[in-house]
C-alpha cells in the first residue's frame, strides 16, 4: 500500500441515510493500517442494511489522496523533473580561496562547495529536487581548506547524474574561472574520499626576505641580543641579517634628515583629532616604509641561511606529536601525533613585476591538523630569522607548550591529495585510478594564473609576511602593543612571549651549560633528516584524520 502522509488525506463525509446491501456490507474487507499510520483518520459512515439490527455498523474507509509539489527556498512549486539515475563518482577539483570562506558548505557564507553545488544543480549533474541538501547526494570532501586557502588539486564524492557526456564542460560553464572542474571518474558505492585518502600534499610559496632576522630595537631582536651575553654560544650570529639592516640604514641616511628619522622611529598613530598636525610626518613615515620594503625585495637569501631553513623543515620528517602546533590538543592526546612522509625546500626563484625571491615548501603528510602546517612553516622561518638551534623544533614535540603563531594563509595551497592504497582496490574492481598526474599540465596553468599570481599581487599591494613578521618582532607580552623603548637600549622592556627562540630556550626544558653540544649529541644518535625517515616512526593508519590547515 502506497504511504500517504495525514496532511494529505482529505476526508469525505458519506451519506448517512444511504442503505448499503447488507452482503455486501458484512463481507467486504476492513482495510487495516500499519501501526505507524495510526494517525491517520478517515471518517467513519455509519450504514445499517435493509432489516438489520440497528447495533450493527460498518466502518468505511473513503479517502481521496492529493499529492503537493515540493516547494524551492522561495516557497514555489518544484517541477517534476524524470529520474534519472545516479553514480557514485569522484571529482577532481582545483580552486583559488580568495573571496571564499573555505571550501565547506557553511550557509550563508560564501564556500568552494556551496559554488560547486549549484553549478552541478544548474548544469543538470543533481536534480533540483535534491538541490537543498549535501547528504542526499552523499557530498564529501577529501580535504577541507581554510578561508583563503587555494587548492590546485582537491577531491569529492557524490552521487551525481552522468548520462550527459558534455557533463564536466557544462559544470565548468556554471563556475567562476576561479574554479576548476579536472575530471570525473565513476567509483564504486562504498568509496569516501576523506576516509580513503592515504595522504596529501601541501605547498607553501614563502618570500625569503621572511627570513631576514628580526629589526634592531624591535622586543624579539633586544630579547635576542640579551640572551646572546647572558648565555654565549647557543645562538648563531647572523651576519647576513646585519648587513641587510646596515645597509638600509645607509640608503634611508641618503633619503631623510637625521632629526626626520628619529621622528621617524618615534612615531605612532596619533588621535584622529590630532592628525592633521602630524600629516606631514606621516607622509614621511610612508617615504620610509616604502623605501624599506623596496630594500626587502632586493634581498637574496645566501645558500648558509636557505640551508638553516631546509634543516629546520626537516625536523618535522617522521613521526611527532604536533600538539604546539595547533588549537585545542595536549600532549597527552593521541591524536596529536602525526607523520610527515616528505619535506621539499626548492631553490629560490624571483618572480613578479616587484622582482621579488620566493621559494616553495612541499609537505606530504598522512594527516593534518588545524593550522598545523602555518605553525610549521612559522617555526622554522622564526628558527632561521633568529639562529635559533634548529632542534628547538624536535623539542617542541615535548609536554612544554609554547606559543607558535601562524603564518599567513596567503602562501597556503593544497597541492592534491593521495589515494595509494584505494587506488589498487578501484583497479580491482575495473575502476581507473585517482591520480592528479594526468592533468598536470592544466593544473600548473591553472596554479600560474589563478593562484600563484594573486599570491604575488597580494603581497606586492598589502605586504602581509612583512606585516606578519614586524609584528612578531615588536609583540609586547604585556599588551600585544608595540614596544616605545629607545632603538640603542639592549634590554628590552618586557620579554617577548617567543622567548622560546632566545638562547634561553623552550621554558621548563633543563639545557645544561652547552646546548649546541647536547644537540649534536642527539644528532648523532638518529636525527631525523629529509633523506631518511625512520620506518617505524609510521602511526597506526586509525589515527584520527583531520584536514584545517
């Protein structure tokens, strides 16, 4: 028997004066309704048959059924559209996050999945009937990326309508050039994306005047420096970083006064009643600024220093309890522990109209948490700026906790996830590999033009890792205020949060008289490095998979 909502029966009064035969009446079947119909009411026609007592009645179920369209978010009538069938299918995606508030579906925000869905429901890939709501089409994602965060390759599962073979050219007409549909490929229905992707890759485009070491009379650089005397040898001296900012000295001495600049380097923002009367200073102040950061993107980071950062990028190989390099875990959680299968520092390259020196990091992890690799690039940068011992990093594995902050989402981008191990299994059932490789060449030229060009753009117009990093630089403990205190004090006023990247160390860590030679000690004895990863450090695959980076 066909299911019938309440709402939809309409009850029909008989007449009770009508006589039925009383055969009829007494043999015709009672129709019985299932238990969770019960509900359900019709009216009941009393009818007594010819000569019959009057005790004696028959229940009559008279209904009429009255079907009423499923109604859009505007409240109109759906049309009724044939079914037709679904597959299960994975596709392969590739996105720029600008503008977007990353790639779940997070209503009324705007997301990578809530674009993707309606160019399937406009290309015809998924009936409007099912057009207002993810879980009936079994929607998942191998990786979830945060707000501004590209992806030259990323993947989906969902059950979609394929029959058309201009599909994929028709989703691709119904998106912003912004994104990008790669392939679709039929899979079998038990396949999830997130749950079958074995690993992923990353990448991180960061400016190598990142890398230059913190400005003179700056909280990190004072605090730095103090250390330098109080605990000698532990440090290494940054010749290269000091030569930058003697030189830039040296070019603003050509360009300003020596009273403009020491109203230069006391300046901070007056009250907005007060502004006209330091609108002068302030255009020079803007002078500075300028003339700095073009000092910063004539920089060439030396082989010495890319070779610190490329030491401090391979401390994080292997297997390591990463609960300092996210929100919200201990160091008793288990779920903090992650592996990282592989670590790629590149050479540096100049690229930009500002000719700029960049160079690329890949990762290729199990598995990541939130903010996890930010914090991992942030730490090693901060490693390198400072000539921090690069084994600062191992120990931050420990139970101690410090701060790391993030760096910026700007350089972030999800390179493809890995499905290795699901990729035999789809063979053996005849289905083709998922394998990102295939399309390289349009996910490059997606990547130059799409991602890796807004990347550059943005930092050209808004300096965000120079933003970033003066502001670690001058962050007071205190009040996250920039500090006043005179450029030729060596102490600094209060001591910066990061004291951990001093020659004091991470707090509650016993260092002993010689850092340097205990860590070469620890060196010796199985210091993880990009070229051997141990074999047993692997976690067990049950650990918990999380993708916010």
């Amino acid at each position: 028997m066909e299911e019938v909502a309440p709402e939809q029966v309409q009850e029909v009064q008989g007449n009770t004066e009508a006589h039925i035969d009383s055969t009829t009446a007494s043999t015709a079947p009672t129709e019985a309704l299932p238990s969770d119909k019960q509900s359900r009411k019709a009216n009941e026609i009393d009818s007594m048959a010819d000569g019959a007592p009057a005790e004696k009645k028959q229940k009559t179920d008279q209904r009429q059924i009255i079907r009423e369209p499923k109604l859009d978010d505007n409240g109109n009538p759906i049309p009724r559209e044939p079914r037709l069938p679904k597959r299960k299918v994975a596709v392969m995606i590739g996105y720029c996050g600008t503008g977007y508030h990353g790639m779940q579906y997070n209503p009324p925000n705007p997301t990578i999945e809530a674009a993707l869905f309606k160019a399937f429901v406009d290309a015809g890939a998924i009936s409007k009937a099912n057009s207002n709501d993810l879980k009936k089409n079994n929607f998942m994602r191998a990786a979830r990326t945060d707000k501004g965060v590209h992806a030259g390759g990323n993947l989906i599962s969902l059950k979609m309508i394929i029959e058309d073979p201009e599909i994929m050219d028709k989703i691709n007409a119904n998106l912003p050039e912004g994104i990008r549909i790669w392939d679709i490929e039929r899979v079998n229905k038990a396949f999830d994306c997130r749950k079958m992707c074995s690993s992923r890759w990353y990448e991180y485009l960061l400016p190598t005047y990142s890398l230059i070491g913190p400005k003179p009379g700056t909280i990190l650089y004072n605090d730095i420096e103090s250390s330098k005397t109080e605990l000698p040898g532990v440090l290494d001296e940054d010749l290269e970083s000091k030569e930058f900012w003697e030189n830039f000295e040296a070019a603003a001495k050509k360009e300003f006064t020596p009273e403009e600049i020491a109203a230069i380097k006391d300046y901070s923002p007056p009250p907005r009643e007060e502004f006209d009367d330091q609108e002068e200073l302030y255009q020079k102040v803007k002078q500075w600024k300028l003339l700095e950061n073009t000092h910063r993107r004539q920089y060439r980071i030396s082989e010495m220093k890319l070779n610190k950062f490329r030491a401090a990028m391979n401390q994080y190989l292997g297997a390591h309890n990463f609960h300092n390099f996210t929100l919200g875990k201990e160091f008793k959680d288990p779920s903090a522990i992650r592996f990282m299968k592989e670590i790629k520092v590149s050479d540096p390259f100049v690229i930009g109209d500002a000719k700029a020196e960049w160079v690329s990091i890949k990762i290729h992890g199990q598995s990541f948490m939130l903010h996890q690799i930010r914090k991992m690039i942030s730490m090693a940068t901060l490693i390198a700026r400072c000539g921090t011992p690069v084994e600062r990093i191992s120990q931050a594995f420990g139970p101690q906790k410090i701060n790391i902050p993030k760096a910026p989402a700007l350089g972030l981008l999800l390179e493809a996830p890995v499905f290795e191990s699901y990729n035999k299994r789809l063979e053996k059932f005849g289905y083709k590999p998922i394998d990102f490789s295939k399309y390289q060449e349009k996910v490059d030229a997606f990547k130059m033009k799409h991602i890796y060009d807004k990347i550059y753009a943005e930092e050209v117009s808004d300096n965000v890792f120079n933003a970033f990093f003066s502001y670690i630089d001058s962050f007071n403990k205190v009040t996250g205020a920039q500090t006043e205190e005179s450029a030729e004090s060596n102490k600094p006023a209060t001591k910066s949060i990061f004291e951990f990247l001093s020659a004091h160390g991470i707090p509650g860590i016993d260092y002993g008289k010689n850092e340097k030679e205990d860590s070469n000690k620890e060196s010796s004895n199985g210091q993880v490095n990009k070229e051997s990863a141990p074999a047993t450090s692997k976690p067990a695959e049950a650990v918990e998979q999380t993708e916010k980076n």
